[in-house]
C-alpha cells in the first residue's frame, strides 16, 4: 500500500500528521508533571494519578506497535517484536498496582527499553527509518516528566 511504500519507509522525517499526534499526544505528560509540582496537595495527588494512569496507557499503546510490525512480515526478529508488544502493557498494568514512588522509575525505565527496541525495529526494517527520529525526542520529553513527578514525591 502508499503507507508501505519503500520512500516512506526509508524516509529520514517523520510524516507531519505522525510529528503532530505524537507531540500532541505529550500534553499531559507536560501538564500532570507542572501540576504535581504547581498545584495545591489535592490537586497534585489526582495529576500524580492521573499521569501514572496516562503513562501506563501510552506505554501499552507504544508497545503495540511492535505487535503490527511484527505481523507486516515474517523476519529474523520477529518473536522478539511480538516479546516487546505486550511486555509493555504487563509492565505498565503491574506498575499500577504500585505506590507511584515505585511506578514512576518502573514506567521511566519501561519508555526507555521500549525506545531501545524502537530503535532496533527500525535498524532492522521492521520499522519505518524517520521512527527513531520522532520517538528520541517525545521520549526524553516522557522521561523527564516521569522523573520530574518521581523527584517531586521523594521530595515530598
């Protein structure tokens, strides 16, 4: 199909609709973070919760993608990609079950494996080339948050 094609696989941008969504799609992480640290201490614990339950979302969510890039084809690497589609979402689901003093690092760690293996996926061919170059940057803007809203509750 045109989505498939081999120049928008090899491609170094991400498309502009991707870039959009995807910084889009970072808005509460920015906004649970600021809020953990602006807001009174009722609001703050709810935009704890609130990103703790956004980030375990998101990461499920990311890891799917490896399991529709594992069914595009069959390849070398492909029990690995099905590994990585659901070990995040068992991650994320666990880490709910946690005080968000611990599911803050666990989920921190989750958005940077996962990265890792994006990253892979895309060295291998399973996954576009532009992918690495718009997950690198949406997943240190995660990260920081989830390091933020974690310093923010050892901190007291």
């Amino acid at each position: 199909g045109r989505n498939s094609s081999p120049a928008r696989m090899n491609a170094a941008r991400a498309p502009r609709p991707a870039r959009l969504l995807g910084y889009l799609g970072l808005l509460p992480f920015i906004g649970g973070a600021l809020a953990i640290w602006v807001a009174d201490a009722g609001l703050s614990a709810r935009a704890s919760q609130a990103l703790l339950y956004y980030a375990a979302v998101i990461l499920s969510f990311m890891g799917a993608v490896h399991w529709g890039l594992a069914m595009h084809a069959d390849y070398p690497g492909r029990d690995r990609q099905l590994a990585m589609s659901v070990l995040p979402a068992l991650v994320a689901w666990g880490s709910l079950m946690l005080p968000a003093v611990a599911a803050f690092p666990i989920l921190l760690v989750s958005f940077a494996v996962l990265n890792a293996a994006d990253r892979q996926a895309a060295i291998g061919g399973a996954a576009p080339a532009w992918y690495p170059s718009l997950r690198m940057p949406l997943t240190i803007v995660v990260i920081v948050c989830l390091g933020l809203a974690w310093l923010r509750l050892v901190l007291g």
